[in-house]
C-alpha cells in the first residue's frame, strides 16, 4: 500500500541492457528531461585500470552502488534517480533493491533491448572508433537474451534515437 501523493515519492530509474543498447547515453538525456535528477553510471564505481573482475571487485563495485543510491535518495535535492548497469541477472536487481532505502521511492525497472543486428552496428561503430575493444561484440550478444527473463519494462530501442529513448523512459 502507497501512504501520501504519488507526486511527493522519489522516482528511482534502474535501467539495465547490455553493453551497446544505448543507456549511457539515453540516461544523460533523461537526466536533463527530468526535474530535480542525479544520474549514476554503475560503470563509474570500478572504473580501474587493468579492469579487474573478482569477487572481491564484484562485492566492492555493489557496495560503492548502493552508497551512492542510498545517499541520493536521503539527499533532498533529487526527487528522480537514475541509475543503468548492465544488470543482466534478476538476482543484481534484486540485490541491489534490497540493500536500498526505498521507502520514499516508486522504483521503475527497466531494461533496454534492442535486435542482434541494432547491437552489431552500434558495436561495430564503437569498435571502429577505438572506444570498444572487439571482444565486446560476443560477450553483448551472449547477453542481449537475458533481459527477456527480467521482470522489468522492456524497451526496444532498435529504431530509436537516444533522445526517443530518454522520453519512452520519462513517459513512465
């Protein structure tokens, strides 16, 4: 049961979709179409180099999300979250949900899909451009399915600028 207006409730955006659908990008438009709004990228907190993946790195790059979201949602100023990762597993939504305040929050999970062949050109485009390198191609491929099992909002993005996506997301 919902206490209060809907309108004093937070909005905390999850937005996850696998490398290359376009949330980094749509979730920077989406934080100047909404009032009042912080924008974390999961990526920023184990931003390292060499890029380490280990248990250890994976509990750490949580507990640094988690902070970050905690204290925004304390923080009075912000009144829509956005938060993307690539968040592939129900279990990373749900971990993280669960380690939240989310009390003053409506919480919209998302994820962003897009065709195999959408991913490829945008991939490919990244990769040509030195900003990916090409093993990227397969590991986003691997999970592209995965989000259809998610009980999130699905949104395509295959045919859409970045700027219809941010608007799809504010529409909610």
């Amino acid at each position: 049961m919902v206490f209060g207006k809907m309108s004093e409730k937070k909005k905390l955006y999850l937005i996850g979709g696998t490398m290359g659908v376009g949330k980094t990008t749509a979730c920077q438009i989406l934080k100047t179409k909404l009032s009042n709004s912080v924008f974390l990228d999961g990526d920023w907190c184990w931003d390292s180099h060499p890029f380490v993946v280990t248990e250890e790195t994976k509990r750490m790059v949580l507990d640094n999300i988690c902070y970050l979201l905690n204290n925004f949602i304390r923080c009075s100023a912000y009144k829509n979250i956005v938060f993307c990762w690539v968040m592939h597993q129900q279990s990373i939504i749900d971990y993280i949900l669960s380690r939240l305040d989310t009390s003053s929050c409506n919480v919209l999970a998302i994820s962003l899909v897009c065709t195999p062949e959408a991913l490829e050109r945008r991939l490919r485009v990244d990769i040509e451009s030195g900003l990916r390198a090409h093993d990227i191609l397969a590991r986003g491929m691997e999970r592209l399915p995965l989000y259809n099992s998610l009980d999130t909002t699905k949104i395509d993005t295959s045919n859409l600028s970045p700027e219809e996506v941010a608007e799809k997301i504010a529409s909610l």
